[in-house]
DNA sequence: CTGAAAGCGCTTACAG
DNA sequence: CTGAAAGCGCTTACAG
C-alpha cells in the first residue's frame, strides 16, 4: 500500500502562494479572482494532476451529486437500456448514477436502499422488485425523493412514471379484433401487479366496445417469463380450444407461447395471432416477427431521470404521475392471410 | 427546500450522554465499549432513524467503498449482464457501484471517468469503447487500480479479464469441420479490435489442423451488429459461392448473417451452418437456434469485481491476466442432415 | 480581489 | 471503558 497521497487544494494554495480560499473560487469558477491569479492556479491544478474531492466538497455544501438507481432486472433489456437512458440523463446534469440490482427480490431491495442510502444521494429511482413492500420502502428511504418506475408502489406519496398500459393493450385487443378475430385471450402475468391490472383493463374494455364479453376462461394468469409462459400454452387452450388469438403481458411471455405453439404444431401468425408489449430486441427477430407496443425505454430512462432531479429542486411540490406512450408496431405475428376468421358476425 | 437536517453522531451523543467518540465505536462495532452503553447508544440511534454517513466516514479514514463500473455499450444483454454480476459481487463485499455507461464513444469515456474519478473510487473496472485511446486513460485514471474487461486496451499495466477468444473460435471451427464442412468462412468483426484477432487466430488454426489453409477471401469484415452483418451477406458469397458455412464474429453477427441467408433464399442450419460466439438470449430463440459459446457473462462480472477488490488491496503486485472459459453450445444453426458436406476428401 | 477561521460528519490516537 | 482534540479535503461568510 504505498498510495501517494493526493494533492489536495492546500498544495495547490503552497505552490501558488495563495490562501486555499482563492483555488477553492478558481475550483468553482467564481468570477471574484483575478485574472492572473486564476490563470496561475489552473495552470497549477494541471500540472499536479490535481483531481477534486466531490465527497469533500459535499459535505462542506450539504449537497450531493449522485442518484440512486435501483433496478429489479437488469438483464432484461427494457430494463438496461432504462438504465443507460437514465444514467445519460444524469450525467449530463453532473449527477453520477449509483446502482443497485435486486434481482427481484424484496430483502435485497431493502439492503440495496440502505446501503446506497449511506452514500447519500439527492434522489433513488427505483423500479420496484415484484411484490415489494412500499412501506417498507417509505422507512428506509426517509425524505430522499424517489420516483417510482412501471409498476406502482402503495405507501407513499412519490412520484410515479408509468406506461400506457391500458392504452396499449386497448390498441393490441383492438387490432386483433379489426382482423376478425373474436375470441382473445389475455395471456400471462400476474393479478396482483398493477401493469398487469391496467393492460387487462385496456383489453376487457376493448372487448366491450366490440360487444364482446370477454369469458373468465380467458383472462389466464402465469409468471412473466418464457418459460412460464411456454407451460401454460396446453392450459390456455383447455380453458377453451376456439381461442384464436391471444394479447400477451408483455413480449416475453409471447414469445414463450410463440414455442408452446410450435410445440403443439400451431403456427403462430397462420394458425394462431399474438400480440406482445415492450418490443425488445427478440421481438422484431422471432419467427414470425411478433406485433408489439413499443414503448422506447432509454426514452423513459431519460425522463424519470429529469423528473427526479426536478423533485429534488422542488421537493415540496405535489407528486406526479405521468404515463408515457406506447405505440403498436404491427409485424407477422398478428396473422397474415391464413388466421382463421372465426365465429364473427 | 425545508430539508430538515439529518442526524448525527452528534446528536446521539448528546441523547445518550457519552461522546461523539463512542457514538462511533458502537457504529464501527467496536468490542471496547460497554454493553450497556452500546444498548443505549443503538436504542437511540434506531430511535431517531440515523443514517451513517459513510462520504464523511470515508474522507477521515482515506478509504473509499464505491467501484466504477464503465459499460460501452449496456444495451448489449452481454455487458447488461456483466454489470449486474459487477455489482451483486461489490455489493456483497460492501461498495457501492459507480455505473457510467459510454455508448462505444471514447470521447465520453474520458468524461465519464473524469466525473466518476472525482467521486474517489477505489477502484474501476472498464470494459472499453471501440478505438479507446489507453493512454487517455492511463492519464486521467491516475492511480487508481484499473481492470479492463473484454478488450485489450494499450498503454498501461492494468489487469485485464477476456475470453477464451481463440479457443472458442476454435472449438466453433472444429465443430463444423467434424460435420464434413470444409470451404468455412471467418465472417464479422474488425480486424483492429483484439477480440476479433484471437477469435479468427482460433479459426485458422483449427483449419490448418485439418489441413486446410484458408482462403483469404474467407475472411470477411464487418462491424458488429445485426444489420451490418445482414447487408454484408452477399459480399460473403461474391467472394466464394462454395462456402457452406461460416463462423461469426458474435451472436449479432450470426443473427443478421441468418437474416441475410434467408433473405437470398438460403436455409440456415439446412442450407448453410452458422456459429455465433457470446450465447446471448435470443440466441436459443432464433430459427434456427444458434450454436454458440457461452461465457457466462454474470459470472464474469462477479469475477471482474472480485480481482479488482483483489488489486485494491496489493496495488503492488504484478497486474494479472485472465482467460475466462467459454463452452460450445450446439444447437440446429450448425446444421442438421441436411447441410451438404462440400467437397471433403 | 484575497486570507483567516470555522465547520460539514465522521474517526483516531492519546490520555485518563 | 470513555472523552477531548485534531484532522480528512473542501467551502463559506466575514474582514480587510
């Protein structure tokens, strides 16, 4: 451990023959120094390489610059590139992202919050682990504003960016039934998050506009996943074997039923039509390309990121809620010529 | 702004009537102070919700206890991946990840690290931007222990971590040559990037241990991503119609190549084999699936955090070099029966 | 325009 | 076992 010591503003100061006062205005670009004295200090920083301590100065102003971004999966796409829109926003501003992983899990969620929130920082944006508790949060995270991301979070009064959910399963459901299908199912997910509640609503009320009642048989529940998804395939059609097209929770778990039907030797697309939502980079590529909502996350990253730092600004102001748009992209997997057209009026 | 001001030791002192100083033993858990006081001090430091500071804790003791995890690119599911392992493994042993992400732009890699420099990592883990300038970094790293991850990168003694680039390719080429390929292209990457070297080093070994000596027209450029690699698709078979099958750069790479195939017609993994290299997750999914190497890019990430933490406390000893293992995964793109067998003796 | 002094929240020898 | 004092690297009124 021979670490050098680093060369603080008092070395700078010594060098220059000036009080550390004076390369501390240098440091912050204060318009107080003297032309000559400035150019005498920078041209010092420079040559002692001198670096500056952000955690001194903060604690010295009682600011902060860095945000705590807390992410349930970072292995699925949406979610990384979230993360890099969110960390492009924040360094532009001069922030710098800490990051914590959950991996979906609520205790770690807990741990992760604490332990960045020993590092103090001017806001968490966290997109919560599934079954999270929001008191929880509330204790742990004290007054450090935090917005909520995509899945809604009781207990507390924090700032909430969401999705479109409704809307987009409204257009999906809605496309599906301009194709002449008539008996859609609502595939995968779970009825205790609030994405899944709110795409459900946007289908059943489709459905009810195209005076449909959508049955009970059809609303059937399974974990976000591929794999989940891919099992449940034979269950959905024991609900009822006259399906012909089904809106998915989100992409992948249509991509999962895309190979529960292949696996049954139903062609997705010809035999049988699906939608997805999030259009990941799988979606464009699997065969038939699946339609989709698309709903830009680098995108949304950049926004939570502005809209934390305006709470931080702002603190006092009332919590917002805002939906971000998502648009449907139509490919193969909605059916081509082939989809059966069937019992309509 | 009516941020009230946070608790201290100082304020626990005072509640519990002992000095800042004890306060502090409780909090480091010191075995010297009484069990009565430590109850008392820990009472009231859960009473009135106190939050260690650890910025300040960290500027007295001249320690850090954050990591900076510098990602070109975290879209790509492979690097998401590798920072999720970064920081599920620093999380464990008690830092806090510093995430700064570049999007291959060397440009931004220099700001990047010279903001996250300022908040005094104790170390960096980097995996660097396509014609990273080392010394570039070199400067403005300092002495700060430095890992890089994926790519060499000139111009400083740091660890670095990569693949079993070579051998992977090689065991991609071995594989296809043991189906009865003979005429096998090397298709993807640049030439100037390390990875890229290795991996068409392995080939061309394989080949030559077959007795084959590769043509030079088999070796065809192209950058790194998926659509790249499907407009160059045709440039492969102008530079030799024969060739019945191909090793990529990566799974990018193979996917747009099978994109490309079957834009001409061509039936990958029926017409012509294909092996990809990374084994990202619609490598599986893709029709054909795709015969790949995994790398395990989560536990490369737990690694890579694990030798930086290693550095951090021997700066001194020599920097390292390590090879991560990759394993073939065979699936349909290689071909099933009915891959023709070209020309072989 | 510049300097001396105090202080952000913590820790660490050093006495006792 | 506990306290008084000094100090980590910075900034901010306050004088001058």
């Amino acid at each position: 451990m021979t670490r050098q010591k680093p060369v603080t503003v008092n070395d700078i100061a010594r060098a220059c023959d000036v009080s550390r006062a004076t390369v501390s205005l240098v440091l912050r670009r204060s318009p107080l120094v003297n032309v000559d004295t400035r150019a005498r200090v920078e041209a010092e920083l420079k040559r002692q390489h001198y670096v500056y301590n952000r955690a001194a100065a903060n604690l010295r102003r009682r600011t902060s610059s860095s945000v705590a971004l807390v992410i349930n999966d970072l292995s699925n796409p949406f979610f990384a590139e979230f993360a890099a829109g969110v960390d492009e926003a924040l360094g532009a501003e001069g922030y710098v992202t800490l990051l914590g992983s959950t991996n979906e899990s609520p205790e770690r969620q807990q741990a992760v919050l604490d332990s960045l929130l020993e590092h103090g920082p001017a806001g968490i944006i966290l997109s919560p682990a599934e079954h999270s508790d929001g008191e929880a949060v509330r204790r742990v995270v004290g007054i450090t504003p935090l917005l909520v991301f995509n899945r809604a979070l009781a207990g507390g009064d924090w700032d909430f960016l969401a999705l479109e959910n409704e809307r987009g399963a409204r257009l999906a459901t809605e496309h599906l039934l301009s194709l002449g299908h008539r008996r859609i199912a609502f595939f995968g997910g779970h009825g205790d998050s609030s994405s899944c509640r709110q795409r459900r609503q946007g289908y059943i009320d489709a459905m009810s506009a195209a005076g449909i009642r959508p049955d009970a048989n059809w609303l059937v529940e399974c974990a976000p996943t591929r794999v989940a998804a891919a099992h449940e395939t034979g269950a959905l059609f024991e609900r009822d074997p006259l399906l012909t097209a089904a809106v998915c929770y989100n992409d992948n778990v249509a991509l999962g039923l895309m190979l529960g039907l292949q696996a049954r030797g139903t062609r997705p697309g010809t035999d049988f039509a699906i939608t997805g939502f999030d259009d990941i980079p799988e979606a464009a590529l699997s065969t038939p390309p699946l339609t989709t909502l698309s709903v830009d996350p680098r995108e949304r990253g950049r926004q939570a990121a502005q809209l934390l730092l305006q709470r931080v600004q702002s603190p006092d102001e009332a919590p917002c809620n805002l939906v971000a748009p998502v648009t449907l992209v139509v490919r193969g997997s909605s059916g081509g010529a082939h989809v059966p057209k069937a019992d309509h009026a």
